[in-house]
C-alpha cells in the first residue's frame, strides 16, 4: 500500500497550502465521494477535459468570449 501511503501524504500537503475558501471546496468535494453509494457520482472530468483544465490554468488556452461563442452558435442560423 505504498502508493496510498504516498498519495494521501501529497494529498495533506496539497491541502495544507490551500486558502480557506479551497479548503472548504474540497472538503465539499471529499464529502460527495464518502456517500454511499447512492447512484449519484461528483462530476470527476474524463483525461481529455482534466488535460483542457491543466492548460487553461496554466494559461496555455485560448481565451474565447461569450460573444464570440454565441456567434458560433448563431452561426447556422
């Protein structure tokens, strides 16, 4: 069980450098994933959106505006 061991040390340093209010955003988070099974799963992104949420927050995305999206909604019409 290493790789718990590991995993939950970073996970209590991660959450150690967190602000308050990430704090209780994970706790909610923590909260979800302790029901029981209920047939009701937190939204955990598949690897293609947690890779599109790494870039972004690492700023390398494109930033698009609600108008420029709309107009490519609009587009077909």
């Amino acid at each position: 069980m290493l790789t718990q061991t590991t995993e939950r040390q970073e996970l209590h340093r991660m959450i150690d450098t967190l602000t308050d209010d990430r704090v209780v955003a994970a706790l909610e988070l923590i909260r979800e994933l302790r029901r029981p099974d209920d047939g009701y799963l937190p939204h955990i992104p598949n690897a293609e959106t947690a890779a599109a949420i790494r870039e972004g927050r690492a700023g390398n995305r494109e930033k698009v505006t609600i108008d420029q999206i709309m107009a490519e909604l609009n587009a077909g019409n």
